[in-house]
C-alpha cells in the first residue's frame, strides 16, 4: 500500500459524543492502545485489519487541534542559553 493511501481518518457529529478514527500510523496506533488500556469506559479498539489499520473510538473531547508555538528571538535566546547551561552542568 502505498504512503498516499495510508490515511488518517477522525469523523464525529455534532449528536455524538465520541469520535471514530482510523489509522495506519503506528505511533497514533500505539499512543491510542495504550489510552484504551488506561482508560478503558472512555476509548477502545473496535477493529484491527489485515490490511494495518486500526479503527478506535474516543471521547471528540480528546481531538485538538494545537498550532506549533511561535517563540520571540529574546525567548529562543533565553531557551538557548538555558540548554547549554544544562548541558554544561551535566558534563
């Protein structure tokens, strides 16, 4: 299969209050596995398929959408310099 088949799928509706995914990517499958086993009433594994996908239900309160972080030059300065002190202090 190729990588443009190989797609991420979360679909929900506003009367529902879970949210079905599908996916092939195995950090999200095992991220998901390890949520079903820690919390087992909110988020479960439906499916598996011979194909490698995996179909898992949660909780739509769970999917976010979080933009990367956007840092001034002061503050990637600062974090910097904060780095090479620890990594001073550790050698």
């Amino acid at each position: 299969m190729e990588a443009y088949e190989r797609e991420t799928i979360i679909n929900w509706s506003d009367a529902d209050p879970e949210a079905d995914i599908q996916c092939y990517r195995g950090r999200l499958k095992t991220r998901l596995d390890k949520l079903a086993e820690e919390y087992p009433n909110e988020c479960h594994k439906v499916d598996e398929h011979k194909d490698g996908s995996a179909y898992y239900v949660i909780p739509k309160s769970w999917v976010k959408i979080n933009p990367p972080r956007r840092y001034t030059a002061e503050q990637q300065a600062e974090m910097t310099a904060r780095l090479r002190k620890n990594t001073e202090t550790r050698n």
